[in-house]
C-alpha cells in the first residue's frame, strides 16, 4: 500500500482498511486534502472545502471507531456532496448568487444516512445554476480547455481526478450520466424514488434524482445500498425490502446478459469517435446485443422531457423569479420564462406519455433484453466552459425513471474519456450493476 | 321481521339473516326490486337496470352459500354502482351520450372487491354528465320537484328511498357530501388514496375520491372497511396495515370528542334553516364545540380547488373534447375551456398550496380538535332540477383529501333533509365515524 495513494483507493477497499485500523480516517482524509492542494487549482471542483472542519470529522469518526462502537459501511470514507444538497455544518449556495452564504440547520436526507453510515461529509462540489444548464467554474481533470459536463461538474471532477473516492450529484435530464462520461468515472442515476430527495433543491419532482459518482462498479453498489430507502417526506419514495446492492452487483448473472442497442434519434448527431467507438462494442459483444429501434411513442420523449422540465423548473424557481429575477442567468431566465407559459393540459399530457413510454420498455426488458446499451453522451467533453454539453442521450431515461450507468470504458481519438451507457427496467437498479460488471469482465482489457 | 320491508333493513342486519339462512340474498332482492318499481318511475334513480340479471346473481349467491363453501361481510347484500364505475356486466355509460351503450370486459377495483365480499351488483345508478355538474334525470325522494343533488344522484336517491341498501358514488367537489344531504342519507367520502379508484373514470386524480352511501353509520363502516385498500394501478393508495372499522366505529370514544365548528367564509351564504339548526346543534354540544375560524391560507383553497379540477378534467377529457365536443353539454364545455387555459405553474402552486393548507388542518387535530364540525351544503335540497346545488361546503376539505362525512340529522322549514358534515384528520376514517356516533347518541331522539 502506497500511503501517498490512499486518495485512489476504492471506498470499498478505504473503509475495509478503516474498519481494521490499518488506515485512520484522519490519514485518509489528509490525503484526499494533499490531492486537493495539487490539483484543484487547475480543476476548481470544490464550492466549500474547509481543510480542518474536514480532518475534524475525520477525527471524530476515528475516536468513534476507537471507542469500540459498532461502526457503519462508510466509515471514514470521504465523501463530496453537490452543492444543491443541504449541509448542516456547511452552507449549500445551489450554484446562484442568489443563495451566496446561505446555511441551513438540516442535513439532507442523504447527508444524514451518509453520516449514519460513518461517511466524512469532506465538501460540497460545485453545482451548475439551480443543477441548470448554466456552466460554473469547473473544469475537466483530463483536459481544462474542456468543460467537465454538468450540473454536477464538481462531484464528477473532485472523484475522477482522486480527490475523493465518492461524491453525490443529481439528474433532471443528463446531470449526472454527462459529467460521468466527459470526465471518465462511473455514474449512476437510480431508479426515480429510489434514494429520497428531501433537503435537495428541488427542480422538478417528475424528473429529479439523486445522482451517485464512483471508480468502480463495486462503489456504486455500496453507495446505493446505503442511500436506497423510504422517506415520508418524499412522495416518490416507497417502504421496500433491503436490496443488498454490494452482493447482487458482485454475482455473475445466470445467463450472459442481451443486450437492446438503441441508437435514438440523436445518433445523427453523435461524434465519429463515438460512432466508431459503439461499433466496436457491438463487434466484442458479437451475438449479445441486438439493435433495437425505439417505438415511435418514444419520438415524442424529448419534447415531453423539455415541457415537464420547464414547466416544474418555473414552479420550483417562482419564489426567485419574482424576488431576484435579475440575480438568475440570462439562460436560466429564458427557460422559466418558456416554463409559466406552459399549459397544465401540456403539462399533465407530457406526464401521460411518459407513462405509456415507459410501458414499451418495460415490455422490452420482460420479454428479452437485460440493458439498454446506448452512449452517454454525443461524444468526449467537447472544448470551452461556455456549455456544459448536450443531454441528448439521457433525457429519455430520465423521463422514464429508469436507473441509468454511465461507464467510462472507451475513449475518444482525442485521449478524453467517453462513456458507454447502461439502462434497466425501474427497480431493477442492482440486476443493472451486475450486468453491468458482466460487460466490464467481457471487454478485452487495455 | 316484516319481509316486504326487507329492503329497509341495513347492510349489515341483511347480510347477518342471509348468513343464518332466515332470509336469502333472491329474496332480498326480490323486495328490493318491489320497491323500485313502486317509486322509481318517479324518483329515476337507475341507469342501468336488469331485474333478471339482478335476481340471478342473488340465486348465485343462494347457491354459493348452500354449497357451504366460506361466504364474506356482504354475502347477498345488493349494492348500487355509481354509472362512472366500470361493471363487467352492465353498461357503463358515464353519463354522457358520448359512451351511450358503452361496455368494458372487466370490472373496476371496488366492484371486484364487492363481488369478492359476496356483494350482488345490482344496477347502475345514475350519474350527472361525467360526475361534473351538469343535471341528469334522478329526482328527490322526499319531492320529486326538487334536486336530489349530485354528481352521485342516483346513488344518493337509491338508497334514500329503499331501492338499495348501499351504494358507491364519487367525489370530486362535493358530489357524495352534497346528494347524501339532500337525500337524507349518510354519504362518505373517505381519505384520498384510501379506497383504490381504477375503473372509476377519472375526472382528476388530485381530487377524486370513491363515495359511499348508506342508511346508517355500521354499514358506511362496514363498506369502507371492505372497499379500503392499495391497488398498484392507483398511485395514491399505499400498503397498510387492515383498518378494523366496523369495531373502531362501534367504540365508545375513551373521552368526549370535542368538535370544531368552521363556518368556512360561505357561511354568509348559507339558508336561514342551516344558520339556525346548527346554532341549536352548537346548543345541544354546549361545551364540546368551539367555533375556530380558518386559517387566512385555507381562503385560497375555493380558488384552488377550481383550478386543479378544471386543469385535470381538461386534460382527462381531451380525448372527448377532440373527437366529440359537440356532444358534451355546453356547461362542461365551457368548464373544459377554462381547464385548457390553466398554466402549468398556477396548477402546481395550487396542489402545493393544498398541501400547506392541509398542514393547518393536521396541526388543529394533532392539538386539540377531534373532527370538524360543519354544514354538508348551503341548505336542503334547492326547488328544480335545472342544478345539483352548490358544493360551497365540500371542496375545501376535497381538495385537502380529508375524510368528510353528511349526517342526516337535521331538518329545514319545509320538511327536507339537511345534514351535517364532520371532517376529520386525513387516515382518521375510522375514528371519525365513532365520533360521528358519539354525536348521533348525544343529539336527542326526535
């Protein structure tokens, strides 16, 4: 073990050298700091990151730990938190001038189970606008000419560049799926309802999901086993048995898993690399993935994302709008302004399709395949801060509600990471990992 | 026991003597059919009809019950069905001559459940023009020149007159509340998402509800009791544990209940025989009532109920609206009109405002108050059939999903019905119906 390395260890791997005492937290956490110090000039991941509240968590999770009390499956782990999720100890600025300083005296619900399992809230990562379309200071770990994708910019850079093993982010259409492919780290934007929501901003209820960011598929698994749950406070959210996410994902499937190409409509649009990149696959897969068109029901996706987006987008921001509206980006003001256009017939109509759907998926999973197979985004995290890049790839899920897993697995002629991504039929999250890791083992290693 | 007045018996008397053999489900109906051919050419209560395929399934039920085999709460109890809830059997033909002759293979959730309990489907009740407010043919039992309410008309007629014992109507504003009190029967519309509503066309998710209607508090216990339960189709239902309701409302309450009159700002509006009946009602409570005005928020609700009624019915009739305008009546059209205007963001701030009221509500009942004590309608039945009467007094506690029952325990200048409604916490279905015999054994025997 390479103690200057511990940054790039697994949280899996970090807490099981916590738990023996091979390893403090304190240690841990100092490491992850040092990394900070190197690279985050470059990178800027970080909206809050005080060093000592940081290493005195740390400490704390080790006087714990030593006290001989029973500890939970995060301890010590770092982990960073997007900035539109509330921090008890630390102010949530939401990404707008708007909420500059801004604390609360309330963990989010996820904060909390973090905590509960152990976890080291280490900061909060930087947030687009409201988790909008709005680029912040952010840049790409691999490239900083190159956006790191968004809204959760930071969360995707701070875990891809070693400065933490795990970091929360969320998804409304692409926001957790795109930075995970432009920076080359895992995303996974579960199930709708899966984890709960209360004490993130809330963009919209149809759409918004927590988002999760890890090295490896394993880490993935534990942060959703640990954050999957019922919360009364969230109507989405239902009482449902423990999935043991860690052990699933870790199975070998019974049979090697099918799985459905789907190109979207978008394909056009997508880069040669990526094109070429998804060829290949397809060649290494051979006789397991089949191309499946979408039903023409599904052509009208895009569109139904876009007005339930806007419509809840102009509800949720009503209260900024109509005291700070001048303090909202130029951007962000055309698209709550298209959004209290929209008619509630519009609205409910988009909310109906998106039903029927889904319903075609889920026929599609019943009846043949294990995983959509399709790209994360158009292609490598194109050049400039002024976009954070287009979801054109992930709305569909995300209207759909079904767990989506952005796997950093190709790359593009330009050396930046491109992500190939997984979808499922909803609840069907840990199948999805475990597929998932069935794919990974498939591919001939670089 | 006089057997040609059979059909003045309760649900539960009925299924008590059809269970010990001393009467059979054929002949109940028998006496049941008697009475509506002596008073239905006036009363018009019935939709659908088919004495033979009502007596037939009774002779089933005999048949069933003799075979020996376990029989259930309602073995051979006829029930009337709302013409918005779907029957496999019969016509559903919703009101409208849109759906004239219109017949559907499967049987909605409540009537599957019924049959399940040994119910026999008798008929079809009638409804007013898609449950909106738009007048059919069913007249008051206690005077044909009056309006007997609606939208759960024939419903509320049916089982006011003897024609039936129970029956299911619906509710939206005030379409059970309204109709039970003009008719002088007992109506309920329980806690939204209490009783699942799939087969029950749908006017607006937000605000429907399953109705029921009968001649006593035991037998509303005993319908809800076998009606309540979550069906997956029918999102806002949710698993819970079996509500004893028959027991709880049998209870006597461990201490008085104490009640809240809420005149609710329509007060002004109300007839001189309401203002009067409960001013000697508040007498007979003396000090287990306290007048408590509303919370400035709830005076918003009026306006909000008609915006997420008007926003959801267009939006659940644009099919109709599209295809066959011009056989909607011109009253709904121009409600539908409205709907389609409605903005997106004015219908979310109205749901979300409703649940801010309902915290109100919760909070009253959480610190003191055991039901809400307040007019079921501004008075009896208004003169003419031109209009079901006004909902003024029943939307408020709708739109805020609340358990509402109307009493039948008062009386107008003219002889008619006027009931009393009690509001309760919303999932305190069972409770307030043991208060509401707490309240029928406290008023004095007329």
């Amino acid at each position: 073990m390479d103690r200057g390395k511990l940054n790039w260890l697994s949280a899996a791997e970090a807490a099981q050298l916590v738990r023996q005492g091979a390893v403090s937290a304190q240690e841990l956490m100092k490491v992850c700091l040092d990394r900070v110090r190197e690279v985050d000039g470059k990178i800027q991941a970080w909206a809050f990151l005080d060093p000592d509240h940081a290493l005195a968590q740390a400490r704390a999770a080790d006087d714990f730990r030593l006290s001989g009390q029973p500890i939970g499956p995060l301890h010590g782990v770092p982990v960073a938190i997007k900035d539109i999720i509330d921090t008890a100890d630390m102010p949530t600025e939401r990404g707008s001038p708007i909420y500059t300083g801004r604390t609360t005296s309330r963990d989010a619900a996820v904060v909390a189970t973090l905590r509960g399992a152990g976890a080291v809230i280490m900061g909060k990562t930087v947030t687009t606008e409201f988790a909008t379309r709005t680029p912040a200071k952010t840049r790409n770990p691999h490239d900083p000419d190159h956006t790191p994708g968004g809204s959760s910019s930071g969360s995707a850079a701070a875990v891809a560049s070693g400065m933490v093993p795990l970091a929360l982010g969320s998804q409304t259409s692409g926001s957790t799926i795109r930075p995970a492919s432009f920076c080359g780290v895992y995303g996974f934007k579960p199930t709708h309802g899966l984890i709960p929501r209360p004490g993130m901003f809330l963009l919209s209820r149809t759409l918004d999901h927590v988002g999760l960011f890890a090295r490896g598929i394993d880490d993935i698994a534990l942060l959703a086993e640990t954050l999957a749950g019922y919360d009364e406070r969230d109507p989405d959210t239902r009482p449902r048995a423990r999935v043991p996410f860690v052990e699933v994902a870790r199975e070998e499937p019974p049979l090697p898993p099918l799985f459905a190409f789907v190109k979207t409509p978008h394909w056009e649009r997508a880069d040669g690399d990526t094109k070429e990149a998804f060829a290949e696959l397809q060649g290494n897969l051979g006789e397991r993935v089949e191309e499946v068109e979408l039903l023409p029901s599904a052509m009208e996706a895009w569109e139904d994302h876009r007005t339930i987006m806007q419509a809840e987008m102009a509800g949720n921001l009503s209260k900024e709008w109509e005291r700070a509206r001048e303090l909202l980006s130029p951007e962000l003001r055309v698209q709550v302004e298209s959004g209290r256009e929209v008619r509630a017939l519009a609205y409910q109509q988009a909310v109906a399709r998106s039903r029927a759907i889904y319903d075609g998926f889920a026929e599609l999973f019943a009846q043949r395949y294990d995983a959509i197979l399709t790209p994360a985004a158009l292609g490598t995290a194109p050049k400039g801060l002024t976009s954070t890049g287009d979801p054109a790839f992930c709305s569909l899920w995300t209207l759909c509600g079904m767990p989506a897993l952005s796997m950093p697995l190709l790359q593009g002629a330009n050396g930046l990471p491109l992500g190939v991504q997984l979808v499922g039929p909803r609840d069907g999250d840990a199948r999805l990992l475990r597929t998932a890791r069935w794919l990974v083992g498939r591919l001939p290693a670089e």
